[in-house]
C-alpha cells in the first residue's frame, strides 16, 4: 500500500542554519503531496502542497519539490527562525474517493537562538 | 469563519466511563476524518465519512464509534474507555473532486486522559 516515510528527528538547528527534512513515499498514480505543522499544542496546519509532478509548493521560505523521478518531497527552507520550531509531517494522498491522506510519522524541529 | 472546530479541549476519564467528542466545520466540506495522535506514531486514522451518509473504518477503529449527524458534524464515541485510548484526537475535513488537490483542515485537537 502507499507509505510516506520521513527522517528521524529531532532536528536541531542553530537559528539562519539551512534545513532539509527529507520524505519519500510509495504511491500507485499521481498522489498530491503535502507538508503540515503542528506547533506545540495545536492542530496541524498545511504548510505547502503539490499535486503534480515538478510542482514546486512554497509557504512563509518553506519549499518542497514533488520529484516523481526520486518519488521525494524534500522540505527546505533557507534560513530558518526560532518561530519554526514544530513538527512537521509529509503526507500525500492517492486522489481516491475517500479523500483519505497518509501521514509520515513526523520530524521536530529544534530551532535554538 | 471559525474552520474546524472540537470540543471538548480536555477531558479525563476513568476506564469504562463513555464520552463523546464533538466536531463541526463551517467550510461546507463533503468529508470529514477522526484521527489520534500519539508519541512516535504519527497521526493514524479512526474513522471516516467521505460524504454525508456514510462512516467507513480506518486504520484503527477499535473501541471508537462515529456518527455523521448532518454535513456539518462528526461525532467520535468512546463506549467504554480504556488507558490505551490516551491521546490527542484530531477532527479534519476536506473537500475533493477533480478540482481539488485533496489537502484536509484540521481542528484544534482534544487531549484525552483515560485512568
């Protein structure tokens, strides 16, 4: 069936450092691709998102890239902040009828001063 | 426009005590989604309702009842809680078709305590 598996965490980082969370995923088709946030105590919140194949999704210096070719949806941000500290999950979804999305099991991001 | 929206925040129960958590979206969305989130696990799926009508089981449904009262509300039941339902519940809805690249909002969560 189709998975997302990300990088372990936790990942720390000094603030301005650069920041990769890598994901892959299985799927059959063309599943969308997307990257959450979940902030201490709260729900998840969409980050960015890609449904086709070299799509690039980009949000507040977050980007990923939907590379079919590699089947990855690396996160990257160029300069990260002390406010950037969460976790995020990859997920995707296989456009089905039950609009169902599988999840990766989710990377904290430490953002020290 | 207040999103997803669940209630209880907070709850602790005792084993075999029963409870209801609330879920309702304002976004006119078809589906609607119940998932827990646990330490490691990442988020997994209780149960479904990709249209009004219609509850399907996901990945771990288990002790966990659903009701899709209208389009707007998806109710989870637990009937007889047990410690291995501590976790953080998450309500989403979302709305797809061809149109839509299927992304699912999410509420605010409920952080359950069963003793």
């Amino acid at each position: 069936g189709d998975s997302v598996t990300q990088m372990e965490g936790p990942v720390t980082l000094s603030e301005e450092a650069f920041l990769t969370i890598n994901c892959t995923y299985t799927a059959t088709g063309y599943p969308s691709l997307f990257w959450y946030v979940q902030y201490p105590g709260e729900g998840l919140q969409l980050l960015l998102k890609a449904t086709k194949a070299d799509d690039k999704g980009s949000n507040k210096g977050f980007e990923a890239t939907y590379r079919k070719e590699t089947t990855s949806f690396h996160l990257e941000k160029g300069s990260v902040q002390v406010s950037d500290s969460a976790v995020y999950f990859c997920a995707l979804s296989d456009r089905s009828n039950t609009g169902k999305l599988i999840f990766g099991q989710g990377t904290t991001l430490q953002v020290k001063p | 426009n207040a999103g997803v929206t669940q209630t209880p925040k907070f709850q602790v129960l005792k084993t075999g005590q029963s409870m209801t958590l609330q879920c309702a979206q304002d976004m006119n969305h078809n589906s609607m989604y119940w998932y827990r989130q646990d330490p490691g696990m990442g988020l997994r799926l209780i149960y479904y309702s990709a249209s009004e009508g219609t509850t399907d089981k996901g990945e771990v449904p288990n002790g966990y009842n659903v009701s899709r009262l209208n389009k707007r509300e998806f109710s989870l039941r637990l009937e007889s809680a047990a410690p291995s339902q501590t976790s953080v519940y998450f309500c989403a809805s979302s709305e797809f078709g061809q149109l839509s690249s299927y992304e699912q909002y999410f509420g605010p969560g409920t952080r359950l305590t069963v003793t």
